[in-house]
C-alpha cells in the first residue's frame, strides 16, 4: 500500500531542490531508511547534504536510527530541514 | 557589588520603568527580580545579536555580556541596527554597548564586553561567569562550540540563525531536554554551508529571531510560558509563516550530553567542522598562474579591442548590481557547484568562427565573478566542457574586487 505525501523543503534543501513543495510517492509503512532512500533517489541533489537535515512528519522530527518504523497516510506532510548557521 | 537588599527589592525608579511588564500577572516582581539577579551572555553582536541585546538590555537582565572579536562594516548596517555610520571599523561588541548606553539608557544594567573569537582555550572561562548562553553567531564551528561548552558547564543555550528568508530558534540543553549534537550529531559539509556574504539576508529576518531569542531567554529566566525547549521554530519570510517542529528528546547515546559522553572538554571546532569560526570567506586557490590573468592585464586587452569572451559567473541578482561592459552571464550555482546553462557552449563555439580563432591562435575566454573564488572552479570546469573549441580559458584573479581596486575606482563593491 502505497500514499502520496506532501514534501516541503526548507533552507539549503530548498535551493538544492528547486521547489519548496512536491508530492511523493512512498510506502506507508517503511523504516526511517527506506524513507530517506526514497527521498534522495528522487531528488538526488540532496545527497551533497551529507543526511545533515532533519525530516519531520505533520512537524514531528522523525527519529534518524535506520530501522524505525515511518507509518504515513495520504495527504501527511514530510519536511526537510537542514540547519541555518548564519546571523 | 549591588548589595543583598537591593537584588532582593525593586527601587522607585525600576518600578516606574518596567511597571508595564510588571503588571502582568505571571510576571510580576519576582520575574524582574529574575531579570534584575542575571547574567546573560550574547555570542555574536550582529544581525541576531542587535535586537537580543537591544530587548533584553530594555527588560532589565541585570548583566549583558556582549561576545565578538569582529569589527563594524558598513555592509552590516542594514541589519545590524546597533550599529551605525560613525562605528564603522569599532568593534561590534563595544558598538552594541555604547548604543545600548545612548539608545536604550538603561542605566540600570551593567554591559560586559568580551572582544574576543571564542575558542576551546577561552570559551568555558567567558561562559561559567553567565547564567544563559544566546547563540547569535554566523558560522558552524562556534555553535559547535557552545553547545558543547553549555552542555559541560549546564547552562541553557538559545540557539537562533537567519539566512536569505529563512530562520531557526530553539533551545537547547534545558531542563533535560536535547542538544544540537542530539538534533545534528555530524557538521555539514562546509561547503553547503552558505553564509550572508554570499547567500544575502533581509534585515528583518535576523531581527524577528533575534527579538524571539530575547523572549526565550526572559521565559527561561523568570520561569513563564513554556520555552521552545526539544521544538525547532522554523520561519519563512517569503510567506510570513511559522512552523514549530517537535523535536526528539535527549539523546542517550549523544557524544557530549548522553549517559556515556566521549566529549568531555571542549574540541578544536575549526578541525571538526572543516571551516573557519567566522562567515568570511577563505580565498580559494585551485589554479596554476598559467590559468590566470591580473585585473590590470585583462584591462590592456579591452583597451586594443584584442578579440575575447568575458563569462561573468555570478548569479543574476548581482549582476543587475553591476558589471563589465560585453559580458556573456553564465550564472554558477555555488551549491551545485554546477553553472546553470549550457548554452554557453554555442555561443562560444560561434564567436570561434567569427574571430578565425585556431588551435594555435585560441580564443581566450576570461572568467570573473565577484572576488575571483567562483571563478577559479568555473575555469577548472570550462577546460573540460570547452576541450573540443579552439579556446584558452582563464581566470580574471581577484574578481570585481581587484578590478574595483586596481582598474576601476568607480565601480561599485558590494
């Protein structure tokens, strides 16, 4: 079973990406690597990020140990946020 | 010293001046007696650092250190509303206190300044005298830096950053909650980090995070509200929206506040993020003098009309700033470390063929951008993708700033 989620790029991801917001095609149940995998095939400039980025669900961060498990549902929101350093 | 009574009580004039917070009810007098008895420390007197300083030397925290060891550019002036025209070359923390002395007269509180770079040898004797630490710095070695400081010495830190539209606000290590390391265990690599010199900010938005550091601190200090403790603030500027990410809690097996740290003093930062602890950028040195040509040099070419292409490599926004006549835009994105269009290619392929340029008389294409560092990598890409062209590419050293410096007085610098 698979759902369409909305993603939304902050900061460096969004220059890398080019967008701020894009939908995406993921499992609705699958592990916190599966999940980045997904993300960094289809957008492959943010691989030079070096996974130095954040990614919340409905503004929840999601935890960054490979295995565990990421539950989605239609319509949830995925956010990528590296860190800010300036000021 | 202020004696025991007069941190325990409020004077005549405190009350006049701070009657306006003091009426709220969770406030109150104890809550300026929190501000009055405390000791904050403010690392970096820029975009961040301005307006933190400015509200919390205006509510009452009794101490205000003032942290950095860089001096006032004109080029801050938009952001930095402490400063102005005449501090220009001062250093910015004495800037921020004698503005703080003339704009804010608040002649009840005492500004500490500490001109100096914090590093590993210095940063716990500066920190373990405050009772909060606001990160307002400008670059990742420093915020390693002090969250690894707050954590070994057990102080809060208030960590805000601003970039383009973009800022961020938390606080870290309070009341067990996590810290950067917890959040970003790794550094970034350096070279996607983009700092206000080349990415550009809106004065604003330094002052929105900066003014929300302030508020966290004064919720910290009197124990009101609830803090952005284990919640990232996340602001866009462009569409005016704030998002609050919860974050995850402490992290048992964090390097520096987990239950077994393998960081238990502070590290050389420069080292571990690859970078230096300032937003100045290094000059880059990637090629041979062979590929490179001197501003003044390149000016004798225009003067006899030698047959060339100028490829002005900076993004369109700055080039409506300013440019050399005659040249070809070919933006390269820092980031990508890619230019953005490969038209080029026949553009230059066709004034080849108009110039008669052969293998033995090549074309040369010169490469500029603003300070000569971009450009260096464009000229190491061109010589691949222009292999097949009767070209010679080179790079005009030192970019607009040395055409600025040594050709053209009148041209502007940005």
């Amino acid at each position: 079973m698979g759902c369409e989620v909305r993603v939304v790029f902050f900061a460096a991801a969004k220059e890398l990406v080019g967008c701020r917001e894009a939908s995406l095609s993921v499992p609705s149940r699958l592990s916190f690597s599966e999940l980045k995998d997904i993300l960094l095939e289809k957008y492959e400039a943010l691989k030079i990020l070096e996974s130095n980025f954040i990614l919340a669900k409905n503004q929840e961060y999601l935890d960054f140990e490979g295995d565990a498990l990421v539950v989605f549902k239609s319509g949830d929101e995925l956010a990528v946020i590296p860190p800010i350093s300036g000021g | 010293m202020k004696d025991d009574y007069a941190m325990a009580h409020l004077s005549n004039a405190e009350v006049a001046r701070y009657g306006r917070q003091l009426i709220l009810e969770d406030f109150a007098v104890k809550g300026q007696l929190a501000l009055k008895n405390a000791s904050v420390l403010i690392v970096g007197c820029g975009g961040l650092g301005c307006p933190t300083a400015s509200y919390l030397s205006a509510a009452g925290v009794g101490i205000l250190g003032l942290v950095d060891y860089d001096c006032v550019e004109i080029n801050n002036l938009h952001r930095q509303v402490l400063h102005d025209e005449e501090k220009v070359g001062m250093n910015k923390a004495l800037s921020i206190a004698a503005s703080l002395k003339k704009q804010v007269l608040n002649s009840l509180i005492e500004t500490r300044t500490h001109e100096i770079l914090l590093n590993k040898d210095n940063a716990m004797g500066v920190i373990s005298t405050y009772d909060i630490v606001v990160d307002c710095s400008d670059n990742v070695p420093t915020r390693y830096l002090l969250n690894d400081a707050c954590v070994l010495l057990n102080k809060p830190l208030v960590s805000g950053s601003a970039l383009r539209y973009d800022g961020q606000l938390t606080v870290y290590h309070s009341d067990g909650g996590p810290c950067y390391r917890c959040i970003f265990p790794k550094p970034p690599p350096p070279y996607t980090v983009a700092n206000c010199s080349d990415g550009g900010v809106l004065g604003m938005v330094p002052g929105i995070i900066g003014t929300l550091q302030a508020l966290e601190v004064v919720k910290l200090l009197t124990k009101t509200g609830d803090t952005l403790r284990g919640k990232l603030m996340i602001f866009d500027g462009a569409s005016s929206s704030f998002r609050k990410i919860k974050l995850r809690e402490r992290r048992e097996d964090c390097s520096v506040c987990g239950r077994c740290p393998t960081i238990t003093e502070l590290q050389d930062y420069e080292l571990l993020c690859g970078a230096s602890a300032n937003d100045k950028d290094a000059d880059v040195d990637l090629l041979d003098e062979f590929d490179r040509v001197e501003v003044k040099e390149y000016k004798r070419i225009v003067d006899v009309s030698s047959p060339h292409i100028l490829l002005d490599v900076r993004p369109k926004a700055e080039v409506s700033i300013c440019v050399i006549p005659g040249s070809i835009n070919l933006p390269f994105n820092s980031l990508t470390r890619q230019v953005c269009d490969e038209s080029y290619v026949g553009q230059i392929s066709e004034r080849c063929v108009e110039c008669n340029s052969s293998p033995d008389q090549p074309l040369p294409v010169f490469v500029v951008c603003r300070r000569g560092n971009d450009s260096q990598i464009v000229v190491e890409t061109l010589k691949k993708t222009l292999e097949q062209l009767p070209v010679v590419v080179k790079d005009l050293k030192g970019g607009l700033h040395a055409w600025a410096s040594d050709v053209d007085p009148e041209f502007p610098v940005y």
